[in-house]
C-alpha cells in the first residue's frame, strides 16, 4: 500500500480551536505522518496514480471533503462523505475526551484509565464507521482510519 506524505486541514471557515483540540490535531497529523497506509483503488475508468498522497480535510456544505493529490501536485481524485455517520460517534468522542481531559486534573490513575479505555473504544468505533465509508474510494489500515478519524473530529467540532 501507498502512503499520506502530507496532511492539511482546511479550517478557514471554522472558529479558532480550543488548546485541547489543537493538541489533538497536532498529536495526530504527527502520528499519521510517521505511519500510514493509504491507497486508492483501481478503477476501470480512469488510472490510478500511485502516491505517496497528499491530503486536503476540510468540511463544505456539511460533507467531509478528501483531496486528494500525488507528491508532484497532479490532482488524484476528490471525494464527498456525508457527516451523517459521524454525528454521534464525534459527540461522543468529544463528551468522553472532556471527561479525561477533567479526570487528568482531578482523578487517581485508575479512574484515568477507565476513562481512556472508554475513549479508546468510541476512537476505535469512529475508526470504523471510516473505514466503511472509504470503501471503494481509499484503502486504509485500522490505525490510519483512527488517526483520520481524530482530524474528522477536529473539523466536525469546528463545523
């Protein structure tokens, strides 16, 4: 499989984040850069170029949109997914990572932990429902879903 070689999220139509969502998004365009698997199916259509990719995020008319570019700028494909899918599964991720973030401050390890296991499965469940929804439009591995899932709820939250 091929790769994201850069990541960009286009947030010029949101409000500023909080401090606790930009470290998020910081942590994970960092984490996807570092390992990553990305690819795009073939399609009898059209040819396919290979990547390394790379990718635009940004939120437009209430649909998630992946631009999606070679290394030397060619335009690779663009798609649209519904946020429909995401709404809950992004409320959720947000209201649990308010509790940790509360619980960091406040709570004994133990209740930490229980918290960032409740976390991680709501992370996992966004993962996902990702993953379903790229089927047939981009091939990714479980930790990359879950990595572009993190940036999904930064922009979701924003938008």
């Amino acid at each position: 499989m091929s790769r994201i070689s850069k990541i960009q999220i286009d947030d010029s139509n949101l409000p500023p984040p909080t401090t606790e969502i930009e470290q998020e998004r910081k942590v994970a365009m960092f984490d996807l850069l570092e390992e990553n698997s990305f690819d795009l199916p073939e399609r009898e259509d059209r040819a396919v170029p290979e990547g390394p990719f790379e990718v635009e995020l940004s939120i437009r008319e209430k649909r998630l949109v992946f631009d999606i570019a070679t290394e030397g700028g060619e335009k690779a494909t663009e798609f649209h997914l519904s946020l429909s899918p995401f709404r809950q599964v992004v409320k959720d991720y947000w209201a649990i990572c308010e509790s940790y973030y509360d619980a960091v401050k406040n709570m004994p390890p133990s209740q930490i932990e229980t918290i960032d296991m409740a976390r991680r499965g709501i992370h996992d469940e966004g993962a996902r429902i990702l993953g379903e929804r790229l089927k047939g439009k981009a091939e990714v591995d479980h930790d990359t879903a879950r990595r572009l899932f993190t940036l999904i709820c930064v922009l979701h939250f924003g938008g």
